[in-house]
C-alpha cells in the first residue's frame, strides 16, 4: 500500500486538530443543556483519545518529507521535500558507486600492469645493450646506446615513484569513499 505523502508535519497536524475542534464543537452542540457538564468532558475527552488513537494506527501509512510520521514527530523540525536536491543525491550516490569500483579495479589492476610494462622496457632496453655491439658501424653507437639505456633507467625509476604516488592517492581515494558509503549507510 503507498503512503500517503505530506511535505510538512503541519498538514496532519492541522488535519488531526480540525478534527478534533469539529468534533469538540459537535458534540458540545448536540449534547443539550441539561446534560452534566462532567459527561460532556468525559465524552470530548473519549473522542479526542479515539482520534488520538487513529491517527497513531494510521502512522504507518504517513510519510512527512521522506520519513515516517512517527519520526517526523519525534524531529519536530522537517525541512520541506526537495525533488531536486533527491536528484542530486541518487546522482551523486550513483557517482560514488561509479568511483569505487574504478577505485577497486585500478588497485586490482595497476600494480599487474606496471610490472608488465617495466618487464617489457628492461627486456628492450637489455637486448638494445647487448646488442649494440653487433650493429655497432659508428664509433658513437655504444655510447648513444648507453645514454639512452642510463636515461631509460632514470625515466623508469622516476615511473615507478609516481606510480608509487598515485597508488597512494588510489588508496586514499578508496578511504574516502569508504567512509562516505559508511556516513551514508548510517544517515
């Protein structure tokens, strides 16, 4: 069964009063003056817990903003429902999703990858080296080779300080998004 949906606790609330001033004055006018003051109140009184009563059975099926009514009774203060602002935050729920399984993969994968690529370059880099002998028709080659093999190395020790750092910054990417999936479980 749907709820029944109000943006504000006021709505039933002065739903519930109406109610009960209706009933209060009802009652007040169809019991006649010759009736005891005390059996009116009893009987206001009666009406009011049946009232009272009705709409506590009846709290499951009310929803004030997004919570239950019982909840919104309890908070008093109910920010008005914001469709937009809801938009948003399936969006960026969606977003967080979305980053933590990239997160995920990219720890998975990352390291595999780089060890592969390293392996690649050093083996290029030792058959160029090895090899520079063989091919070697200008004086100059073998240094060149040297060079370029010493450059290589720096380019590679520098490619695995950053990978170093931006595995870091994965990790901490995951923490954040970690703690954010927890403050939204728990909100």
């Amino acid at each position: 069964m749907e709820r029944i949906q109000v943006d504000d606790l006021d709505d039933i609330l002065c739903i519930k009063n109406g109610i009960k001033d209706l009933v209060s004055s009802y009652v007040q006018k169809h019991l006649d003056g010759n009736t005891d003051n005390e059996l009116k109140s009893r009987v206001t009184s009666a009406v009011k817990k049946w009232i009272d009563d009705t709409f506590k059975m009846c709290s499951p099926n009310l929803e004030v903003n997004g919570m239950t009514y019982d909840k919104a009774l309890e908070e008093k203060d109910v920010e008005p429902f914001d469709e937009n602002l809801l938009s948003d935050l399936i969006s960026l729920e969606s977003d967080i999703d979305v980053m933590t399984l990239r997160v995920t993969e990219n720890r998975r994968n990352s390291p595999e990858i780089i060890k592969k690529k390293f392996e690649e370059i050093l083996l290029l880099q030792s058959f160029m080296k090895n090899h520079a002998a063989i091919i070697d028709d200008d004086e100059l080659f073998p240094d060149r080779v040297v060079q370029t093999y010493d450059r290589s190395l720096c380019l590679l020790t520098e490619l695995k300080k950053s990978t170093t750092a931006n595995l870091s910054r994965f990790e901490r990417a995951q923490t954040v998004v970690t703690d954010i999936n927890k403050f939204n479980s728990t909100s």
